[in-house]
C-alpha cells in the first residue's frame, strides 16, 4: 500500500537550473496538492489539482508550474531555480473537497546553490 | 488573509502526563480542522479531525476539542509517550477560498522519559 509517493527523495540544483518533482498516488483521490515546508512556517501550497485536468494557484506559486498528468500524477516544475526555492516539498491528495483529510508524501528535499 | 496560529512552538512533558497544543484561526467560514503528525524525514500523517458541527471529538488518547465562538481549537494528549515526540500541526479549511487548507506553524513536542 504506497499511498504517495514522491521522488527523488533529495536533489541539489545550481541557481538557473530547472526540475520537476513527480507525485503519484494510488487511492484513486481526485484532489492533489504542492506544499513547501520552510523552518518555523508550517506547509503553504503552491499549486493544487481539485480534479484530473483542473490545475489553480495556491498561496506561494511564483516561480513554479504544475502538470496533472493523469488521476495519479501531479508533477511540480521549477524552471529557474533560485535559492530562496530552498526547501522541503510534500505532495498531498484527498477525496474531492477541501474538507477531506489530506494524505502526504514523505517530501523532496531540494537544495539550491 | 486567513491565518492560524498554533502555540506553543516547544512542547516539553514528562513521560505520562498531558498535552495541550492550542490554535487559532481567523476565517469565520472555517469549518473543518484537521490535526497532522510529523515525525523526522516523513510527510505528515492524520492524526485527528473535527468538524464545525460538532464540539469536542475523541481518539483513544487524543481528544480535540473546538470553540467556534471564539475560533479556538485544542489537541489533547494525556498519558504521553516517547512515541509521541514529534511536529504537530493544525489546519484550518472551509468552503470558500477553494481549496486553501491553512496550516499553523507547528509544535515540536518533546516527550520525557
């Protein structure tokens, strides 16, 4: 049962280089999420996918851009990192709703120099 | 914008005792409140939810209790254990704003042996 799952577990990029994170779940959710985790500010979200084919802005979405690529998989792409893109990102789904219990990933941990 | 503020930051109890991590939010149309736990190199994981409509909800030994007057909302945890230790945050979501689910800035609780 893999639930979420995320990858690459760790990446460090130079500043101006572009990545994409890839998610997918296996619980047939029709909700997927972006969140950051920065130090002492919580999860805020970059992009969601309230269903297949339907993507919108979060709270923090400059500098990054989304795919839903299917119902399974949500992918994340920065495509000139900076160094303030320094951070842990958690890919969530959920049933469809905004008051579903999310379900997370275990993160990628991106570096930039 | 909306906002949840969760206290304390650092949370340090001996082994058996209790827990009380409190938030609050400031988006009236609130009504769904989920409580995550994180523990180190994992994503977060559902511990407890609760829903506007009703007002104190139990889980063995976690209880959450919600005051929408005032736009409180606790988790409680009595007889801790080692295992407890870990980042908890709350969340705020409703049904205006999409599908915005805002998180508090989390707590680290240390539990004693």
């Amino acid at each position: 049962n893999a639930g979420v799952t995320q990858t690459p577990k760790f990446q460090v990029l130079k500043t101006g280089q572009s990545m994409t994170l890839q998610c997918a779940q296996d619980m047939n959710h029709n909700s997927m999420y972006w969140y950051r985790q920065d130090p002492g500010m919580g999860l805020r979200l970059i992009y969601y996918s309230a269903s297949e084919g339907t993507t919108d802005k979060g709270e923090v979405p400059n500098g990054y851009n989304v795919s839903r690529l299917n119902k399974r998989e949500f992918s994340l792409r920065l495509e000139s990192a900076a160094p303030s893109q320094t951070s842990v990102y958690f890919c969530a789904s959920s049933e469809a709703g905004s008051n579903q219990p999310q379900h997370f990933g275990d993160g990628t941990r991106l570096s930039i120099l | 914008g909306e906002n949840v503020e969760q206290h304390p930051s650092t949370l340090s109890v001996q082994e058996g005792d209790s827990a009380v991590i409190k938030c609050t939010y400031s988006d009236s149309a609130s009504n769904y409140f989920p409580w995550y736990k994180q523990e180190l190199g994992k994503g977060p994981q559902l511990i407890i939810d609760i829903r506007s409509n009703v007002g104190e909800k139990k889980d063995q030994r976690i209880a959450v209790t919600l005051n929408k007057t005032a736009k409180h909302f606790s988790l409680h945890i009595t007889e801790t254990q080692p295992e407890d230790s870990a980042v908890y945050f709350c969340a705020a979501s409703g049904n205006t704003g999409g599908f915005k689910t805002i998180f508090g800035a989390g707590t680290r609780l240390f539990v004693k042996a």
